[in-house]
C-alpha cells in the first residue's frame, strides 16, 4: 500500500535533482527545465496532501502551479531565445548583460 510518506519521498528525491541541476547546469535551457521538475515535485506534495486530506484545495493549488509554470516557461524561453540571437549562446556564463 502506498502512504503519504511514499509520495513525500518521491517529491522530495524529484526536487533534489532538480536543485541539482538548476545549481549546476550551464546550459539555460538545462536550468528551465530543472526549474520545471522542482515545480513538478511541489505538485506531486500538493496532490498527495489532497488525497490524503480528503480536500480539493491541494489539486487547484496544483492546477494554478501548472499554469504558472507555462507562463515561466514561455517568458523563459522568449528571453533565451533573444539573448541567443545577440550573443549566439544560451551558456548561462555569457549572460552579463547587467553587468557594466
């Protein structure tokens, strides 16, 4: 039988790698996505608690991060793709346009 605890786990092991990647990548596009596997985590903790709370509030919690993770991802890559086309890379180094 699966508990609550099974699920708390999994989001939490998903979380870490994504951590891990947005920490460590170079690769913006690498970044986003390990973003998008941190926001899955925190639906997986949401759903969970609505299953096991017998509430609906955890599952349009979830569906309102789904949505706000689409519009992240779509400014995101609206961003990348016009810093690629002026420095011709998506390496999170070469982003220094603050910089003086």
């Amino acid at each position: 039988m699966v508990t609550l605890n099974h699920y708390l786990l999994l989001a939490a092991a998903l979380f870490c790698i994504g951590l891990f990647g947005a920490l460590s990548k170079r690769n913006a596009i690498a970044v986003l996505m390990s973003i998008e596997l941190m926001l899955n985590a925190v639906n997986i903790n949401l759903v969970a608690f609505s299953h096991f709370l017998a509430d609906t509030a955890g599952q349009v919690f979830a569906i309102f991060v789904i949505a706000v993770a689409a519009a992240e991802v779509a400014v995101g890559l609206a961003l990348i793709i016009t810093i690629y086309r002026d420095r011709r890379s998506v390496e999170v180094d070469d982003f220094d346009l603050l910089k003086w």
